[in-house]
C-alpha cells in the first residue's frame, strides 16, 4: 500500500492499522509481508511512514544498539526502555516485541509476567519467542490469555551455545522434519505467525506451503510470506561482516560519518555557527547603555562588574 511521502515533519494519511487478521489476509491474497526491526523513535516512525507491515523490537537490540556480543545479556528492562519508544513512533505497523533471553525460561507465571509487562507497559501488540514444539504450551497459555504470539524457529540467536554458533538449521533430513513439526505445533498452539531464519530455501518453501498462518523469513529464501531484517543492517550501521542473507538498501554509515566530520571541520575552522546562525540583541537594546567592545568588526557585549 503506497503513502504520500511525509515533508516537514507531517505524517501521511494513515492506512488501515496491521493486525494478526490482515497479515493473514495478506499471506492468503499472496501479497508480501514487510517487517524490520526498530529500537527507537526516530527509526520507528520512518519504518511507520514507510509502509512497512510489521515493526519488530528485537532482542538484537543488544547487538545492533547496546554494543554487545551476543543477545543473550538483553534484559526484560531493555526490552520495555525500547519498546515504549518505538511505539510513541509507530501507527500502523503491527508492534512485535522480543521475549529476551531468560523472560520465558523459568516457570509459566513468569513467563506471563514478562509477556504482560510487554503489553501493557511496552505498547506491544504481539510478542516473539523463539523455539519449537517444546514452546507450544507457553504459545498456548499466552494466547489464551490474549496476548499475540509471534514463534521464531531454525537459527534462534538465544540457542546460541546448544547450536554451537551461528549455524543453517535443517540441512539433513531429521533436522529438517524436526523443523516442519515445530512449525505445526506452534501454528495448532494459536501463534499468529512464525519466523524462519537460517534455513534452507526449499525447507522455508514447504513450512510455508503446510500452515495456514503466515511465515517471515530472515536468511530463509524468497518463497515465505514475508521477509525481516535488522533495521542497521539495512543500512550499513551493524560494524560487522552481514551474514549472506543481508542486502543493504543505503550506506548510512559513511553518510553519517562524513556528516561528522564536517561539521567537526566547520566547528573547527569557526565557520559554524555564522552570524546568521546566532542571535542578536533587538534593534532598541543600547549597547552604549550596556556597555560593549568591538572585535573584528562585531559588536560584543563587554563584562561589566
């Protein structure tokens, strides 16, 4: 659905609000589900006036904004600091919002707890856990408690040490049944949709074929209903080498930084701020009165003791 492009600080008209209804219609008319993930305002709003379907809070938050290694040291606080930003910046997008590490491990009323927190505190509209069948009744049980589940299986960064890095899942054939039946598990749980990552093409094809809710794939092929990325990755702001599935849209990077250095440079060599950047007194202030000095051919107000 297009969008008048926003000037001066004015949102476009709004289009109908994303809901777990309309991304299942969308997965049934065919038509491509768009999601990336945002961490704050600024980044939320654009993703909003852009068009995008879904607007992820990620736990790779830890990584693409906090400066971490991993995501696995994100915290239930971090994840409701980011999410109450990026939802003051987001209208029509459906607003997902990462379980971190920890949040949904230890006993079903924390896990509940947390999910809640999300929701009424972080203005989230669905959550995201990763994990497969073995995380079907917590889908269940937060379902039945209102609360939209988004499941996230095959390359789960919180599996992080059980995978032994960041690996394909699914490449040989027990693998890849292991990988279909936690698709069903958690599609019959009540999940409103499930997030591939990391696996083969033909493997995504066919989870997507088999469920009825829609699929969305990071490093999963082109055949799922939609597809995620990482906002920084996008736009060249990650500092790290992208993994083969990354396709940057804009070097934010470099136009950033070349932005800093001249401004650095101007700062510099006194160029910024001008005079036309700078205030005045109104013409009726008597500087006589006041009392000023002139220094290269500028009035300025002198110290009087």
């Amino acid at each position: 659905m297009s969008l008048t492009t926003p000037q001066d600080g004015v949102r476009p008209a709004a289009a109908a609000k994303v809901t777990p209804q309309s991304l299942l219609a969308q997965k049934q008319s065919a038509a491509a589900i768009s999601a990336v993930t945002a961490y704050d305002y600024p980044t939320a709003r654009l993703a909003d006036e852009a068009g995008i379907d879904v607007v992820l809070v990620g736990d790779s938050l830890g990584m693409a904004v906090l400066g971490h290694e991993n995501t696995l040291s994100v915290t239930i606080e971090d994840m409701l600091h980011h999410a109450r930003a990026v939802r003051r910046g987001t209208r029509r997008a459906l607003l997902v919002v990462d379980m971190p590490y920890g949040s949904y491990h230890v006993s079903p009323e924390e896990t509940m707890r947390n999910a809640l927190r999300l929701v009424k505190e972080g203005g989230a509209e669905a959550v995201k856990l990763e994990g497969g069948a073995t995380r079907a009744d917590t889908v269940r049980a937060l379902t039945m408690a209102e609360i939209p589940v988004v499941a996230h299986i095959g390359l789960t960064p919180q599996s992080l040490h059980r995978m032994g890095g960041y690996r394909v899942q699914g490449k040989d054939e027990e693998a890849a049944a292991q990988l279909r039946d936690d698709a069903l598990a958690l599609e019959d749980a009540g999940a409103i949709a499930l997030v591939l990552e990391g696996i083969p093409r033909e493997l995504a094809l066919q989870i997507t074929s088999l469920l009825k809710i829609p699929t969305i794939g990071i490093g999963a092929g082109p055949d799922c209903d939609g597809q995620i990325l990482v906002f920084h990755d996008v736009f060249s702001l990650s500092f790290r080498k992208p993994a083969k599935f990354v396709r940057t849209f804009g070097d934010a990077a470099s136009f950033i930084r070349n932005g800093l250095s001249a401004y650095r440079e101007a700062v510099e060599t006194r160029k910024f701020p001008s005079d036309q950047e700078s205030y005045h007194f109104p013409a009726t202030f008597s500087l006589e009165r006041f009392g000023a000095e002139v220094v290269d051919g500028v009035e300025h107000t002198a110290c009087v003791s």
